[in-house]
C-alpha cells in the first residue's frame, strides 16, 4: 500500500491527539521539528518520535500532568538520511541475539517461515523449545520492527527489512547467504522437502556464489537453478523461471558444454521457451543461435527450432519464414512437405482421413499410446508448424498428425488433429461430423491429461464449430477459461486467438457495449505485453466498430478512429495482401460493412459486402462469416427494394437459404435471424401479413435468446416497413422500442442516428 507523505499540519494533528494536549497550538513546533527531521515520510515519523522517548527527549511530567519536549536539544539532534538510518539506530540498542535473528532473517527477505528462522539462528534449544527461543524476538514484535503471523515473522516495513540488512558489513553478506543455503539444503531429508523450499534455497545460494570456492559446488547451484526454473514453469511464473535459467547460464564454463553437454542444452532450451513466454523475441534469437552452434545432433536442435519457430511466426509478415523453419526440421526428420501444395492435395487428404476414420470412435483411437521419442517430436512439430502455414498447406500438417495418431498411437498433439479435422468438416458444410470430432479432440484432451493444449484446442474449435453447434452465450466461459489456461501454459499466441474471440463473441451476446469495450482493452494491453500484437490486429476493427456504435468518431458509418485511423488502414491491408493473410482483411471488410448497414449508408455496406466476397479465401470464424451471410441478405434486399433488380433479390434470398441451414443446426444462433431475413424478403415481394407477421417473430426469438442488437434491429426495420405501410402509430411505437434498446446495449450514436432521422 502506498501512502503519501504526511504534512506538518498531518504530523500536529496526529501528536495532539496523542499526546492530548489542550490546544492544537502547544504541539506546532513539536511537529515542525518532527516535519523538518523527517520530511513527513510516515515511517520515519513513527520512528522519530519513538527515538525521541526511548532518547529521553519526549517524557511525560507528572508534575505538571503533561508531555514536555526540550525544543533547543530536539534542534541539535542529526537530520537522518532516511528511514533505514533512523532504524538501523534502533536495532543497535537491541540485545546482541535480537540483532542477529532481525539480520539473518532480512537475508531471506520480508518474511520468515519460524521454522526457518529458528534453523538460521542456531539458537540452542531451539528444536526442545522452540516457544521459549521465540520469545526473544517479543521485543522486536513490541518496538514495531516485526509482526508475528501464525508461522511467521514478517518486517512491519521494508525500510526496516533494508535497515536491518544494512548492519551486515557488504564483504560478509555473500558468505551470509551462502551459510543460509547450505543450512537450509543439508536440512532436507528428502528430494519432496528440497522441492517446497527449492526457491529459497536456491536465492540464498545465488546470492553466496561469489564466495564458492570448488567447481563441483557451482554445477550443484546451476542444477539447483534449473530446477527451481522447472517448477516456475509448472506454476506459471516465467519470468522467475527466466531468472534462474540466466543464473544457470552465467555459472557455465565453456568447458561445461563438452563436460556437462545435457545440463547445457537444457538450460539454453529451457530459456528460450520462457523468454518466448516473456515476449522477449530477442533474447529467444541469440538463444537458439548459442543453441544450434553448440548442438551436437539434431535432438539438441529441434526443441530450439520449434522455439524460435513460434518467435518468428510471432512478429508481423513472418509466417511464411516460420513455417520454413518447421519444414525444415520436419524434412530432415524424414517428413517431407512442399509449400507449393495445392488445395486439391488438401481436400484430398481429408478425404481419405475420413475414410481412415470410418468406424473408429474414440476408445479404437485411444487403444495404443505412441511411445517412439522420434515420432513425439514429429508431432509436436507438425502442430507448431501448422499454426503458420499458408492456406493452400494449412490442412496437410493437421491430417497427417491423425493418421501417425491411428498408426503409431495417440500423444497430446492428437487432440490438435482432431480439433482441427473438426474445423475442416465444418468448413465444408458437415456440422453434424464436425461436432462429433470436436467432442473427440477434447475427450482425447482429457484422456492423456493434456491441460497444455486446452488452450490451442479449445480455440479450434471455438472459432467456428462450437460456434454453429452451441449458444453462444454458452462459449463465453469456455473460450475465457481456454485463454486463461493458455497464459498458465505459456502459449501465449493461443491465449491471445481465445482473447480476440471471446471480445468477437461478447460483442454479439453481452447487453453492455461498455464492459465489452473494457475487457477489449485489457486484453489489447495483454497483447502487447506478450508481443502479440499480430495475433490481436483482427480484434483492431471490432474495437473501432465499438467506438462508432458510442459515438467517439464523427463518421458512425466509416470504420475511422481512434483505433483504426484512416492513415493507418491502407497500410494494414496492404500488409495483410502482401503477407496472404487475409483474416484481417475479411475481419475489417465486415465491420465496415456492419457500421455502414447500421448507419444507412447502404452503398458502402454493399460494397464492403462485394469486397469481402472477392476474397480468395473468406474468413469462416470469429462470428464474422455467417455474420456476413446474414448481412449480405438484408443489404441485397434493401438493395432490391430500393431498385427493383431481380438480381438483389436472389442474392438476398440465397443468403436465407445460407441462414436456414444455420438455424437447423443452431437454432438458438440463427432462427431469429432467419426469421428477420424473411421478413424482409416478404417486404420485398409484398406480402405485408406474412412480413408483419415475421418482424414479430424476429423480435420474441431475438429477446428470447438474449441478442439485444438483434431484437433493436428487428424492431427497426419493423418500423421501416410499418411506416412504408403508412402505419404512423406502429412505426413510431417500434422506432421507440429500438430506440431505447440501443440506448440500452450502448450504442448511443446509433440511438441519436435514429432519432435524427425519424421519418415523422
């Protein structure tokens, strides 16, 4: 907690209620003295007047039945430079084996286990009564220096901890440590009593290296390092796992390559994969370059190859660079692919991955588990390597992780295979199929405990499958879990996929634009910190579109802000042509198209919807392509009502079609769509019952399955077709009701747009 400096006039409040004067004037120069002594830091200025008593200098006169103070000696005493002056002062008056325990126990740091701090100390007797030995640390816990915490001791304040560790001369400090980290490893029983102190003991060691005099003691502290690093990793901490890897790395000897070669490579390996945790892409390039030069064969490579494989992949226009690097490996591991494959070859593949499948469920599947070491790294690095391919690649790596599964047995990148075979059949139009095999990915997942690929698998199929298949406000939890799994996991690229899904997600089904817009911008920060920031661009137009919707751009209709400025779009696009990653391009056709449809400027919605359709590979996840079908057909029917072109009109009613499909498969995502669609298909050819009849429908289901932005538009093209009808009093109740809706989601400049343009 920080707290601010305390003023003079703070400091005379405080010392009259204390001290209980009569009148707050009688301590004003007390408290300018304690102010220009102290410079009102808090700490200090308890110290100070807890020097002053214990000085003599502040006493109480029963005489006179009041505090007195001798101003002239208060003057002349030494202004201290801070707060650890003022206490190491304190110590110093303390018995000799106090000093000793508050000394020891600020080299461990701000707290101390008791059990620690009685082995440390050495106190005789300690083990036989521990309560009576304690005891004497009373005095410390009644002067405000420690507090007593259950099993504890912890310092009151930092600046006693420093003070205190202060008093240890610096050529003895490292010895210090050194003694603490011996005591505390030859105290272990066992390898379980060494892993639960493992952080401590190794920090105490760390800090003592310089005071190590034999080579075998520096190899035990780098095993010792890297140790602890493996179980940072386990819990998620990677940048204390980073530390002690370096630590590691700086006790190596050049002649430890040859003499200790496996300590070596696991240490370097190990680094990389964490600084590429941390972001630091750098560090993970000079990592792996120290790595490849020292390698003696392929199997010390390949774990930095897969590393710097996802640190390439990471960085903007890089992918194509990624994935050579994993084919190249790949190749040399006797797996052969070209990047010249054509989508022939692809569609083929899963072809004859689905008759490999026919008749397998999922205990056929799992009935062998691969053991051979050569084709585990095989798998592993057809999944990494896929996650970079360019589209014509992209289904070969995943369908040849299924077939090594059915011939040598399934590993945790089976799971992967089968997630993304399941997006596959969903691309091609077989939901039923691609749900069965989305329910295999994760039953295999939880099978073979493979919590590592939770995130990478669940993003599979999360950004398309599950998507036609469940509610989608019931993919809300599992994508935000995936994403949190996937930090824990140190795969932050997926964390980031899940965190731009879930925003896309959110922003059809949360009732507050607002909260979607600050989780959008956490997760933005997130990305940045993790050097994401290729795997979020898609996420850019949504955040834009956001802002248009309440009102903080002057053009609601042009996809132009703050957070896609107009000077910058050119260049993201140019950039996603020039790299074939077109995601961003359908994800920023899409939301241009959307602000434009809801803004009334039906020219450009319509040509960002011609735009989006020239594409050579139009995105199917992220909400965004069945959310273009279902805008496609509004727009081509405003279109042919507007100029009676029978083309519109087909082009609307083929979007339907689109639509009913969806809602056969998800009724809860798409019927009210479906309905609205033909609502205003029967608006176009004239059948006014049939049209009433629809909107009403389109609004109960929209509200019904909880699409507040649905149910708003649902009511206002109601409203356009009543007014058409020169039904005045329906048209207005319905331009109210979407109205206070859009007011409602958050969408206030959409609200005023329809206000504005009221056709009564």
């Amino acid at each position: 907690i920080k707290i601010d400096n305390m003023t003079k006039i703070d400091i005379n409040k405080m010392l009259f209620a204390v001290i209980g004067m009569l009148e707050l004037s009688e301590t004003e120069l007390l408290a300018d003295i304690i102010y220009r002594k102290t410079g009102g830091n808090a700490l200090l200025v308890n110290q100070f007047i807890k020097y002053l008593w214990d000085d003599g200098l502040l006493w109480f006169s029963f005489r006179q039945r009041c505090w007195k103070w001798d101003t002239k000696t208060l003057e002349s005493k030494d202004v201290f430079k801070n707060a650890a002056d003022l206490i190491s002062q304190k110590i110093l008056f303390l018995p000799t084996d106090i000093q000793l325990a508050l000394t020891k126990m600020a080299c461990i740091g701000s707290q101390c286990d008791i059990t620690i701090l009685l082995l440390i100390c050495n106190w005789n007797g300690a083990n036989k009564n521990p309560p009576r030995t304690l005891s004497k640390l009373d005095i410390a816990v009644e002067e405000g220096l420690v507090r007593k915490n259950c099993l504890e001791y912890c310092f009151a304040h930092d600046q006693i901890e420093s003070a205190a560790y202060s008093l240890i001369p610096e050529k003895h400090q490292g010895p210090w440590h050194l003694s603490i980290g011996k005591k505390l490893l030859s105290s272990c029983n066992s390898e379980e009593e060494i892993e639960k102190i493992i952080f401590l003991i190794t920090d105490q060691l760390n800090r003592g290296k310089l005071s190590m005099k034999e080579e075998a003691e520096h190899i035990s502290l780098i095993e010792l390092n890297y140790r602890a690093a493996k179980k940072a990793i386990s819990s998620s901490m990677f940048s204390n796992a980073s530390h002690y890897l370096k630590e590691g790395i700086n006790l190596l000897e050049k002649k430890h390559c040859e003499s200790h070669h496996r300590l070596w490579i696991s240490l370097y390996v190990s680094y990389a994969e964490t600084e590429y945790c941390n972001g630091n892409f750098k560090n993970v390039r000079d990592t792996v370059g120290s790595i490849i030069a020292h390698a003696k064969s392929l199997d010390d490579k390949v774990p930095a190859y897969k590393t710097l494989c996802l640190c390439v992949g990471s960085v903007k226009r890089k992918n194509i660079d990624a994935t050579r690097i994993g084919l190249d490996v790949l190749g040399q591991l006797g797996e052969h692919f070209t990047l010249k494959r054509s989508f022939v070859s692809g569609f083929a593949e899963l072809f004859k991955t689905k008759l490999l499948l026919m008749g397998k469920d999922v205990d056929i599947i799992m009935s062998k588990v691969m053991e051979d070491k050569q084709m585990l790294v095989i798998m592993d690095l057809l999944e990494t390597t896929s996650i970079y391919c360019p589209h014509n690649m992209v289904p070969l790596l995943p369908l040849r992780i299924i077939k090594l599964s059915l011939s040598h047995g399934v590993c945790v990148n089976t799971a992967y295979g089968f997630a993304f075979y399941s997006g596959m059949l969903c691309h091609v139009g077989d939901v039923s199929g691609a749900y069965k095999y989305g329910k295999f990915a994760l039953d295999i997942m939880q099978r073979m405990q493979a919590r590592q690929k939770y995130c990478r698998v669940y993003s599979c199929l999360y950004f398309g499958v599950f998507l036609k298949t469940n509610h989608m406000h019931s993919c809300l939890g599992p994508v935000l879990k995936a994403r949190h799994e996937g930090l824990k996991a140190g795969d932050t690229l997926h964390a980031t996929v899940c965190a731009a899904l879930y925003c896309s997600i959110a922003f059809r089904c949360e009732k507050k634009l607002a909260s979607v817009k600050q989780v959008l911008t956490h997760f933005k920060r997130e990305a940045k910190v993790y050097k994401q920031e290729a795997m979020w661009t898609p996420a850019i137009p949504l955040e834009q579109a956001i802002l248009n919707l309440m009102g903080h751009t002057d053009k609601p209709n042009l996809l132009d802000g703050s957070a896609m400025p107009s000077e910058k779009i050119d260049t993201l696009i140019s950039n996603a042509k020039s790299d074939d990653a077109e995601r961003l391009l359908c994800v920023a056709y899409y939301y241009q198209m959307l602000v434009a449809y809801i803004f009334d400027d039906l020219e450009l919605a319509i040509k960002m919807v011609e735009e989006y359709l020239d594409l050579e590979y139009p995105l199917e996840g992220l909400v965004v392509g069945t959310e273009v079908v279902f805008l496609y057909g509004l727009t081509s029917l405003a279109q042919a009502r507007k100029t009676n072109e029978v083309i519109w009109k087909n082009r609307g009613h083929e979007s339907m079609r689109k639509v009913r499909k969806l809602a056969k498969d998800c009724p809860k995502n798409y019927h009210h769509k479906l309905l609205l669609l033909e609502a205003e298909f029967a608006f176009t050819a004239g059948r006014k019952n049939e049209a009433s009849e629809k909107y009403e429908q389109a609004v109960t289901f929209s509200r019904n399955n909880q699409f507040i932005q649905d149910e708003a538009l649902s009511y206002e093209l109601a409203a356009k077709f009543h007014a058409e009808e020169c039904n005045e009093s329906k048209a207005s109740q319905y331009y109210g009701k979407a109205h206070d809706l859009y007011v409602e989601w958050g969408a206030t400049s959409k609200a005023d747009h329809l206000r504005e343009n009221f056709p009564f």
